[in-house]
C-alpha cells in the first residue's frame, strides 16, 4: 500500500479536493472503508468529501445509525480526484459510471475482490488485494504507512466492517485477526460492533430461504454437489443456508424484469480442491451477458440481462468446469 499512501500524502499537500465514494447498496465494509479513507486524506491536508451512490444496504445503514455516523447519499461528482472503494468495476456504479467519464478527474480503486481488466485499463490507479478479506484492513494498512491513528468511533465502524464481510470471522485468516486487534487497541468493542451488525428478522427473508429450498436443483459433478436455486430476494442468505446445510457450491437467482441476480457460494476448501474461483465465474459470465459481476474466490455476486434459463444453464456448465479436482 506503500504507493497509493504516498499518493495521498500527495493529494494533501497540494490541497486537492477529493470525492471517496463506495458501491451502490453499501454494506459495513464498503460504509467503513469510504468513511475511514476520508479521514486519513483530511489528516494529510486535503478537501475530502465522502459518499455512497443510490443507496445503503439495511446492514450498513444500520450499523451507521447504531454507531452515531452519518454519510452523504448520490455526493455530487466535482473532485480532482475520485477514490473509489470496496469496487472493483466502474460498472458497479451504475449511473455514476457515467458521471465519472463525463468529469476530468483522476480515479483510483482500492478494493480486496477479483480485478476488472476492463476497469484497469481506464483509470489511473488500480490497487486489488484478493487475499484480504475485507477493504477496511486496506485501509488499515494505508492508516499504517501513514502513522494514522482511528478514534475509537471510526475504529468501532471498521470492526464492523471486518467482521461482515468475513462472514463473522469464519473466512478470517492471521491478517485479519492483527487488523481486529489493532482496532481494539485504538478502542473499538468487540461486543458492540456485533450489536451493531444485528438487525431484526425481516419475515419476508424466512419465507423466501423456505422458498429457495422448495425450488432448489441439486446438480452433480466431479463428486461434488452444485445447489441452484430461485427466490424473489436475499439470493446471498440462500446459498449461503445450501452451503451450511451440504452443497459444496451454491448459486441462487433472481428476475426483475429483464435484469437477473445471481449470488453464488461456495464450501470453504472447495478452491484447494479444485479450480474453482466463483469471482472470475461471475467476472466471466457478466461480460458475456451485458452485466457486471466479481467477487472472491467461496462468495461472488453477478447483475446481468437475459433469458434465466440460458443464464443458468451456463452458469451450471462453467461452474461444473471449475470443480474438476486439481
């Protein structure tokens, strides 16, 4: 993280004003991670303003609210310099895509999921660390470089976001658990930061996981079992509930309109087994269907037009290819 650190000593000397923003529907990490960057670039000296396209996700707007921090909601693009966090694609943006290409900033991206070429190719820095598991510990990191120093309150969000996005640590690695304590010594509650990510049952999720299981396909191949399913919403808690109840790989669609989600799942090991990587799936498969999609190697996610049955049909075929053993 040493260059993009230096970058932002940079941006602070020369006073630049800088927008950081994070992906549409932002959850915990992605809250964390664009509120935490804002301040380290304020500390070096320059006019940040922080925000988040369209909308929060019930999680990370009720960790905002648990917490007491508040962040700009569609921030008006008028920076000399964009960061953009916890994305790995300008697609993911949606409608700010556009707005970024109609201004003359410098745009940079920080994130921990599957890299986009195509985004690569067109922004002026591209930092990607897939072996972390959550963008808040790369800011950690730049935090570190710079001998910045959270107050309890941003350490306490940053938790937050950890802990999410590692699945309540069970996808946590010796990274991880350094980033935890370096927190907790800066004065976030472990306990607290778990209140703040529960949020009440929704009924409606009980009776669409019920759903998924009614209509769900259990497919074989290599020895190993794929779970496809549909629901109306929470594709993410229903492969997530395949995996915990056998599937070794999970993939859960929904429709709204012409416009179809998928959100995969796999077992973790599945990926030391065989060639299995579900963030270069969805990658794939959104640029063959006019979509976006990324994601890591066990939880990846894809937004992409079409007709479902071809959609998951192809899915089925690439993720059969993937789980031949190495």
């Amino acid at each position: 993280m040493s260059d993009i650190a230096q970058h932002i000593v940079k941006l602070g000397r020369e006073k630049k004003r800088v927008l950081v923003l994070g992906h549409p529907h932002a959850d915990p990490d992605a809250v964390s991670s664009v509120i935490a960057l804002g301040e380290i670039l304020e500390s070096q000296g320059a006019k940040v303003k922080t925000g988040i396209p369209k909308n929060l996700s019930k999680l990370g707007k009720n960790v905002l609210e648990k917490i007491g921090i508040e962040i700009t909601i569609n921030p008006p693009v008028d920076a000399d310099s964009i960061i953009i966090s916890d994305t790995s694609s300008l697609e993911q943006l949606k409608e700010y895509e556009e707005k970024i290409k109609s201004v003359n900033s410098e745009v940079i991206f920080i994130d921990h999921h599957h890299s986009d070429e195509k985004t690569r190719k067109k922004v002026n820095k591209y930092h990607i660390n897939e072996d972390t598991t959550s963008t808040a510990e790369l800011i950690l990191e730049i935090a570190k470089e710079l001998n910045y120093d959270f107050d309890s309150r941003t350490a306490q969000l940053l938790l937050t976001g950890i802990i999410s996005d590692t699945g309540h640590l069970k996808f946590a690695n010796e990274e991880t658990f350094k980033s935890i304590g370096s927190l907790l010594e800066n004065g976030a509650d472990y306990n607290q930061a778990l209140k703040a990510l529960k949020t009440p049952e929704d009924p409606s999720k009980k009776v669409a996981l019920l759903k998924a299981v009614e209509r769900s396909e259990l497919h074989k191949a290599h020895g190993r079992w794929i779970i496809f399913s549909e629901v109306g919403a929470y594709e993410s808690d229903a492969a997530s509930l395949f995996i915990k109840i056998g599937g070794d790989v999970a993939a859960v669609a929904s429709e709204n309109g012409k416009e179809i989600r998928i959100s995969a799942r796999a077992r973790r090991g599945l990926e030391s087994e065989t060639h299995l990587h579900l963030g270069k799936l969805m990658n794939k498969l959104a640029e063959k269907f006019d979509g976006t999609g990324g994601g890591h190697t066990g939880a990846a996610a894809m937004t992409v037009k079409g007709d479902l049955e071809h959609v998951k049909s192809e899915t089925l075929k690439e993720l059969k290819k993937m789980m031949e053993p190495i």
